[in-house]
C-alpha cells in the first residue's frame, strides 16, 4: 500500500514506523528514532532524517544494520530468505540469473570481503537512476571496494544502505526523480559520442564534440528554446520572457571532457537547465527575465593547451593569438574552427554586455567527497580556488651510482623529492581547508637504475579559495625550492604556467540559492570549489553562484567511475527551479 507524505507526518509514531518496516533490513529502530523530529516539510527531509538516525548511531547499532543485509547471490537468496525489498532489488540486478561463472566470482567476493571486513558487501543494486546496475558492474565495484581501508568501508556501506533506503522510500510514496531521471539519461546518450573506444574522451571540436554540440542544440530546441552555436562552439539557448525588454540570467557549463573522463563534469550544469526550461514549457510557465543556458565549448584545456575558450569569448576576453596554437597532430584552432563551419573573424561578436546581464548560476557536480561524507545532496559554493602553477626543472650532476660518495653528490631527484614532501607539509599545515598543493607530474629524463639523476622535472599546483592564502603559500613554497637547491647544489628554473586569481560567488545570489535550498527540506552548507569553472570566466563579467551535487564513489571526477543519482539530480533541479521561480534582482 502507497503512502502520502501528509499520511507519515500525521500518523502516531507507532503507524510511522511500521509504514517504513521494510525501508532499512530488520532495524525498526530507525524509523523509531526519526518519527520524532516530524513533520517533514519534503521527501527529501524525511531522507535525510532518516539518515542522520543511521550516521548518528553506535558503532554496534550500525554494524548490527549492515550485517542485517544478505550478501548478493548469497545462501539466502538461493534459500528464498530474503525480505521482499531485497529479493525485488537483487532480480533488478539480474542476481537471480547469474552465470555458473559469475556465481562463482561472487561467493569468492563474498567470502573475501566478510573476511576483511567482517560484514557483508553492500551495493545499491538498482544502481544511480534505479534501473538496475549490470552484473559485470557490480563485480567490478565489488572488486574496487575490496580495496578500501576497514572504517572507510563501513562508511561506504552505511552510504549504501541510505542508498537502498531512499529508493525504497520512493517506492513507497509512489515518487519519481522524473527531472533527474531525463538528466541522467540524456547523460548517457552524450557521454556514449566519444573519441575513444569505451572511454569518454570529448575534445574541442572534434567530430564527437560537434555531434554532442548538435545534440544539447537538438534537445534545447525541443524544450522551446531559440537556439544558436556560436564562432566558437558554444551552444547558446534562449527561454525568452514574454516582456521583450527584460535582462537576462545565464546559466551553463562545458560540454569537453578530459581524456577517459566522467559523464557529469561540466554537463549536469547544461542538461539540468535544457530540463527545466522543457518543464517550464510543458507547463506554459514563462519567466519575468530571458534565460539563457549556455553549453561552453572548452573548460578543460585538453586538445589546445588553454582553457575556457567558451566562456572567455562570453566575457569578451578571446585572445585571437591563441588561434595559431596546434594539437598533438599539428593541427591549428584557425583550422578546426573554420573547418567546423565557424568564422573565427566573428569570435569578438560573442562578448555579452554586462548591462544586459542580471547574473549567473552554475550547477555543477562537487567532483570530491565533501558532500559525500557529510550525506548532503547539495552544497553551495562560496568561492572558487585561486590557482598557481608552475613547471620546476632541476638540474644536477649525473654520475655513476657506484662510485659517488653520498656527501658529494647533486642529485636533482632527492630535491625534487624533498620540495614534493614540503609542498604536502605546508599546504596541509594551513588552518584553511581549501588550500591544496600538488605535484602531479615528475620526470627524470633519460634516467637510468645505476646513474645518479642529473635532472628532474616537476610540476607545482597550488590552490586557495582566498588569494592571500594560496600566495603566501606560493611564496613559502619557492623559498624553499631555493634554499633545497642551493645546499644541494642544484640548479632550478621556475617557469609560471598559470596565475588565476580565486573568484568569489556574490553573496546576494547565494542567499537566494540558499533560501531554495532550505525550501527543499536541506539545511544550506557552505564550501569552496578547489576546481576550476566556466563560472570564474564569467565572475569578471556579471555577479555568479553555484549549486554542487553530490559526487558518489567516494568523490572521484575527471574518472569512468564519476557519478551522481537520479535522485540528487532532481535535488539540484528542483533547487535551481525554485531558484528561478524566486529571483529577485539585485537592488
């Protein structure tokens, strides 16, 4: 029997609870516990709720909840003992069907992992959208979380079952994520146009990148938008107000991708808004402002080696220079632009004018653990980190291994290892959080196993939310390379390869993302971005705010295993919707 959100709310605490029975394995107690802090204004409060109920327990209660689940393909399900929920979600996953091989894997797996771990292996079967993961994925995560330190585990699998819950939950009120689910989808339909065989490699103007960029064209005009892609690849959607004189909020992100990256990075913040706008026409609903979603053709810098050519040419900041680079195959920007039926001479024509602007919103996937680890489907960002980059080249002395006394050596590579431990030493040292340092590239050319280094190549990244911080940083960090080098005798050159100044979010747009938020059941939280956006472009030209969501797999991005749920995609959607049906502009 479905139930209603009014119907849990006004139930006694008894009837609440026996309706949630079957959301959590045999642990009563949860529902008990949550039933107090009624009535929840949203779904998603209850959710949360609950959860909290689960992270706020004893270590036993909650190995007592992850050792109530049965093992997948397990004794109990080859008995007929499982509960009904788990029975329905294990077939989802084709559990039920698995091959003699694959049952094999799996009691391998299972025996394996309670012996490390001493519960059982738990896995959201139905997977982000609730359609099922397949039997191979689920192997292949079982396998990866195998891995995992005991007490991040535990925390993983109480993620899970929070998870499992919240499905189980939308069963019950008969509720479905429908924004995020068509999010999610239309996901997978771009992320499958790539230009590596199973990865997800989408490069400036490339062949898949046009036919991605003709495919958000295709859906914006479909949702009833004016639609145009620009000189430099930007695809532009209009969701134009019935007053022809209002100004206009823009929103959007990037459509390229790093090489074998994920399929949320950059185009939650272009998929979420074509959705909205298709809602809001569905609905005859139109805005007091032009909306303006826009795709950014370039954020990630990967085919040309510059970043941001989409939203610099919005700000009116293209530089033109840049169309003589070449990629890896000497192929000039001029070349691929024009080749891609654009006129490289109408670039400056892209610029928007500030006048007719009323300020910019960003959602984005978080692309880290904060969110994850705090169970917060959103957070809203307060800055976007400032970054300093450098290429260090270190040169010594190459001698022979054998011969070379320990005191009388100038090894490049023992300097380059003793600047990477201080660069983790001073940035972790910092009380602020949002500094990071580091060393993502290191070489010894032509290095060999009884040769002394004689040179070593490295690369410095250091990042704040405040610029002060992250300078001083950078200071204390090229003192030190200096006087490393100078007792041991190495000479260094320090080449600059970025200096990005941190970008802000204007406090009277986050005060109206936050009051959305809070309408949406979720107490706003605060954090900085340590990643770059398209929003940091557009901070030099209009005021800017961003809305992050929830990044599963412990936080990984710029990865395959990047991944968002339906359900927080419909979060951040109904967020944003709220947000735009609230705006009020800047006094």
């Amino acid at each position: 029997m479905n139930m209603t959100l009014d119907q849990l709310n006004t139930a006694d605490a008894t009837a609440f609870a026996t309706a949630l029975h079957g959301i959590y394995e045999h642990s009563p107690w949860i529902p008990q516990r949550a039933a107090a802090q009624r009535p929840f204004a949203t779904l998603t409060a209850l959710k949360l709720a609950l959860q909290k109920v689960v992270v706020s327990a004893t270590r036993d209660e909650q190995l007592g909840l992850v050792r109530a689940h049965p093992e997948l393909a397990g004794k109990a399900d080859i008995a007929g003992e499982l509960t009904a929920e788990s029975t329905g979600e294990q077939a989802r996953a084709g559990l039920n069907m698995c091959t003699p091989d694959e049952f094999a894997t799996l009691q391998r797996l299972n025996a394996d992992y309670n012996a490390r771990f001493g519960f059982p292996f738990i896995l959201a079967v139905k997977g982000p959208t609730g359609q099922g993961l397949a039997r191979s994925q689920i192997i292949a995560t079982f396998t990866r979380r195998l891995k995992n330190q005991p007490e991040d585990e535990l925390r993983e699998a109480l993620r899970q079952i929070g998870r499992i819950a919240e499905m189980r939950i939308n069963d019950l009120l008969s509720h479905q994520p429908a924004l995020g689910a068509l999010v999610m989808q239309w996901a997978e339909e771009i992320g499958a146009l790539s230009e590596d065989e199973g990865a997800l490699t989408c490069t400036y103007l490339t062949e898949p990148h046009r036919q991605t960029a003709q495919r958000l064209a295709q859906w914006m005009r479909e949702a009833g938008m004016q639609v145009q892609i620009d000189a430099v690849g930007n695809v532009v959607g209009r969701y134009l107000s019935n007053d022809p004189q209002a100004k206009t909020l823009m929103t959007g992100s990037h459509y390229d991708t790093v090489r074998n990256g994920g399929k949320y990075d950059g185009r939650e913040g272009i998929l979420i808004p074509i959705a909205l706008v298709k809602h809001l026409k569905e609905r005859g609903e139109t805005l007091p402002f032009h909306f303006e979603v826009i795709g950014f053709s370039e954020e990630e810098g990967v085919r040309f080696k510059s970043t941001f050519l989409g939203s610099n040419a919005v700000i009116g900041q293209f530089d033109m220079n840049l169309l003589d680079l070449q990629d890896r195959d000497g192929i000039s920007m001029r070349e691929v632009i024009t080749q891609a039926g654009h006129d490289v001479a109408a670039i400056p024509q892209i610029a928007r004018d500030p006048a007719d602007l009323l300020g910019y919103v960003e959602v984005h996937i978080e692309q880290g653990p904060v969110l994850l680890n705090r169970d917060l489907p959103v957070g809203i960002v307060t800055s976007i980190a400032g970054s300093s980059r450098y290429l260090v080249d270190l040169k010594g002395v190459a001698s022979h291994a054998g011969t070379t006394p320990m005191d009388m050596r100038r090894d490049a590579a023992t300097a380059a290892a003793e600047i990477i431990l201080y660069v983790e030493q001073r940035c972790a040292q910092d009380q602020h959080a949002s500094l990071v340092g580091t060393v993502g590239q290191l070489q010894v050319p032509r290095g060999s196993t009884n040769v002394i280094p004689g040179a070593c190549q490295l690369s410095l990244d250091i990042r704040a939310a405040r610029d002060d911080i992250r300078q001083a940083a950078v200071a204390d960090v090229l003192a030190r390379i200096t006087e490393i080098c100078e007792r041991r005798g190495v000479e260094v050159k320090l080449e600059e390869t970025v200096s990005a100044p941190a970008a802000p979010c204007a406090p009277w747009l986050m005060q109206q993302l936050a009051a959305a938020t809070g309408r949406a059941g979720i107490a706003p939280f605060e954090l900085a971005s340590g990643a770059g956006h398209d929003a940091m472009t557009i901070a030099r030209l209009t005021d800017v705010c961003m809305l992050f969501t929830r990044c599963g797999n412990g936080g990984i991005s710029h990865n395959p295993l990047e991944t968002m749920t339906a359900d927080d995609a419909e979060v951040s959607a109904q967020i944003l919707l709220d947000f735009l049906r609230s705006f009020k502009p800047k006094a």
